[in-house]
C-alpha cells in the first residue's frame, strides 16, 4: 500500500495562540520589511514593478471588456489577493535570515515546502474575490435596481450626494469589511506558514485566524497599515506599489516569525508546567508515566 507524504497538523503544544506583543510592534515589522527591501533592493522592487504591471494589465483589461463596472469591487479585491502575490517576497525574507542567495528569479521560480498546498489557498482566496465581486453587483443592483451603471464621471456625484448611495455605501462598507476581515485572518499568517512549514492549507488557514483572533491589537494595527499603504498606492496609479508591495511583503514575513517564533525557529515554545501524562510503553506492554 502506498504511503503518502506525511502533511499532518502541528501538535498542539507547538503553537502559542496568545503572545506578548503590543500594537506597536507592528511598526516594527514595518522597518523590518523595509530593511528587507534594502537588501539587493532590485530584486524587490523588481518584484513590486511585476506587480504594478500585472495590476495595470487587469484594469486595462476591464476597460477593454467594459467591465469597468467591477473596477472598484476588483481594486478591494487586491487586499484578498494580496498576501497570495507576495510569496516571493516571503522567500527572499526567508533567504535573508537562512544566509541563502537572492535573486529575482529565485523569488519567482518559488519551491514552497508545504508544495501545492499554496496553490491550493490562492485558488480559495480566488473564488474569495469573485464571491466578494458578486457580492457587490448584487448589493448595486438591491439599491439602484437593474439599473446600467452610470461610469466612472458619474459614479461619484451618485453615491455621495443622493440618500440611496449613502446607504448603498455604508451596507457595501459593512458587507465588504466582513469580508476583508475574513480574508486578513485566514491569510496573515497562512501563507508565509506555507512557504516555510510543510503543512496542508487549511492547517495553516486556521492556525492564521487563531493568531489573529489572539492576537488582535497588533494584527488590526498591521492591518491598517497594510490598508492605508495599498490605498496610498493605488491613488498614484499603482506606482507606490514598486516600493510598498515589497515592504508589506516582508513585513508580513516578519509578522509570521513574531507570531510563532517558537516553532518557525524550531525551538521549544517556553509554555506553562503540564500535567503528566500517560503514555503507552508497547515494548513492555504496560503503561508508565512520563513527566
């Protein structure tokens, strides 16, 4: 009988859901990324210009198709894709503190050791965005009716000067940030996990949302700067992302290595005294007890 590949769920002793970390500390998984950057800075901000690129393309494509509709469902939904974009950028950061070479196209041509497992998030994370995409055509279409949308020139003046796009704007808001927040915990940790651990998806995906759950303070401060930084970003036509992308990338990294220091670094977690346990001796067939 074969035998497949052991992916199994960590112990759960190896995880610290609770750590000691202040809302602060998120500034300084900031600097962090940032002195990431620094590091053969071309191989990142290389990076950051692909993604700027491949951002640019899709827009491009909407207005090409005259989907321009969906623009600004599709721009809230980088924030769903984000974390999925930067895995390469994960793995220079990770290269960096194995003492490992860098490179563009080693941050590209990627060999996560969880394998197809961050595959297999993006895929969630992809049917995550169109779900929200949906979401938001409906939440239009209950406000306005089966009205065609107005474009880009008139959009605005609709929303914000009539009573309906003020309510249409704050259900979207409400609706749109369950969703944010639902894609951030599963996803903060997630996939820096997998790029370093050999878990499967959901192990991972759950391991972020209880570290988040935790963890909220520091995690809804890194949150907002993530969300101030991509909208700072995509208000300069995505330039600012040649060089935010990257840090964010790394800081996320960073963030990952702070919220399970303990088994990232392959050391024991320092956790409270256990009770003893039963364990089962099969050599001699009885059962002892082990501290």
């Amino acid at each position: 009988m074969t035998t497949l590949p052991a992916v199994a769920p960590p112990h759960p002793r190896a995880v610290i859901w609770k750590r000691p970390l202040r809302a602060g500390e998120a500034w300084r998984w900031l600097r962090a990324g940032w002195r990431d950057l620094l590091v053969q800075p071309a191989a990142s901000l290389g990076y950051g210009l692909i993604v700027v690129l491949i951002s640019m393309a899709i827009v491009g494509g909407l207005f090409a198709f005259e989907a321009d509709y969906i623009l600004f469902p599709a721009l809230a939904g980088f924030m769903v894709m984000g974390p999925v974009l930067a895995v390469g950028l994960y793995e220079k950061s990770r290269r960096i503190e194995a003492g490992e070479p860098i490179g563009l196209l080693r941050m590209i041509l990627v060999k996560p050791q969880s394998g197809g497992q961050v595959l297999f998030t993006g895929v969630l994370l992809c049917l995550l965005m169109l779900l929200w995409m949906r979401a938001a055509i409906l939440i239009y279409a209950l406000f306005f009716g089966m009205v065609a949308f107005p474009g880009l020139d008139h959009i605005a003046r609709m929303l914000f000067t009539t009573p309906t796009g003020l309510a249409m704007l704050v259900v979207g808001g409400m609706i749109g940030g369950l969703f944010a927040a639902f894609s951030f915990a599963i996803s903060a940790v997630s996939l820096p996990m997998l790029m370093r651990e050999r878990v499967d998806a959901f192990t991972a995906m759950g391991t972020s949302m209880a570290l988040v759950w935790n963890n909220l303070p520091v995690m809804l401060t890194w949150g907002a700067i993530v969300l101030v930084l991509i909208a700072a970003s995509v208000a300069t036509g995505f330039i600012g992302l040649i060089i935010a992308f990257p840090v964010l990338g790394h800081g996320t990294w960073h963030a990952y290595r702070a919220l399970l220091a303990d088994r990232a670094s392959g050391t024991a977690p320092q956790t409270a005294p256990q009770t003893p346990e039963v364990s089962d001796h099969r050599g001699a067939g009885t059962q002892g007890v082990r501290p």
